[in-house]
C-alpha cells in the first residue's frame, strides 16, 4: 500500500506590507480580477480620507488593520504607525504594480527636474518627522500620483518611516539610484 498524503505545502507568513494590501483592497469597489468587490467598504474609506491624528486611532477599520498586524497586545507607538498606514492608503484609489513608490515620484535622470515630486517637495518629505507631516506629505505624493500607487511597496515605505535606514532607500529609489544604495540601507521589505 502506497501513501497518497502529500506533505502540506509550507507557505510563509505574509510580509506586514501585503497584510496591509490585503486590508486596503478589501475596501476597494472590486476585486484584482476585475470583479465587483461583495465587502466594499466606501464608507470607512471616505471616514479615513477625512481624519486627521489621534481620532483615527478609534476608527473600527484602524483597530482591524492594527489588530492584523499587531495583535491584541496594545503599544501606542505601533498604533501611531498603523493610524499613518491608514490615513494614508485612504486616499490611493487604484494599485499600480510593478515600480516602487519612490520612483513613481521622481525625475527620468539624477538631474532632471522633471519628476512628479518636485524637489524641494521630495526634501521635505525626508525631513517629516511629526505624524500629522508626514501624513499630509504622504497624501500629496500620493494625489500628485492620481491616486494610483504600488500599494504593497507605499505600505512598507509607510510602515517603516521612523527607520533611516527606510528614508535612506526612499531616497537613492527616487532618483532611480538603487544599485548605489549603500548596504546598511538595501532591505526594507516591512
């Protein structure tokens, strides 16, 4: 007698960053294949694309996304990250694979002045530290792109900001410099 089970596929866990592609598409009008989406969810996303700070941290899809990240353990700092997360991935309406968010935003070459992100923009954004900052800078790259953005890669630079390891990749990603990106900055997969 022979064995027919087969040895169950090992698969591994989700990255945080397509946990939280997973979230926002769940509130999308349809579904990757093209298919009306049966949970959309419009109304949480206008409530997200009209908060601001700490009352979004109440919000029952913010407390859906922090609990699928983080568990039921409360940290407030992690929660602050989730509350930037959400706030702005309210505002992407389409995903766009394939480049990574940075570079969607920047110039054709080093020099040029061309990117969508001007670059005094671009500083300032590496320069935001505050929450509200960094939101607001976020939502305007964010609308500056059409709203269409790699929402796998938005959600890890997004999960990762506080890390200068993470802006320092933003950064050479922009302007297209990946292969000059120095090794302490070369993982940011969140």
């Amino acid at each position: 007698m022979t064995d027919t089970k087969r040895p169950e596929e090992t698969r591994a866990p989700p990255s945080r960053s397509e946990i939280v592609a997973r979230w926002w598409r769940e509130m999308q009008d349809t579904n990757p294949n093209g298919t009306p989406n049966p949970r959309v969810d419009r109304a949480a996303r206008a409530r997200l694309r009209r908060l601001e700070g700490p009352l979004a941290a109440a919000d029952p899809r913010v407390v859906d996304l922090y609990r699928r990240l983080e568990g039921d353990r409360f940290d407030a700092g992690k929660l602050r990250v989730v509350v930037r997360v959400a706030l702005v991935l309210a505002h992407v309406r389409e995903e766009a694979r394939g480049e990574p968010f940075p570079r969607s935003l920047g110039p054709s070459t080093i020099d040029a002045d061309d990117g969508v992100l001007k670059a005094l923009r671009f500083r300032s954004l590496l320069a935001a530290r505050d929450e509200g900052d960094v939101v607001r800078r976020f939502r305007r790259a964010v609308a500056l792109l059409g709203g269409r953005v790699n929402v796998h890669d938005l959600a890890a630079v997004l999960l990762g900001w506080d890390s200068d390891r993470v802006r320092t990749r933003f950064a050479f990603d922009y302007f297209a410099a990946s292969a000059a990106v120095p090794p302490e900055a070369t993982s940011v997969v969140a």
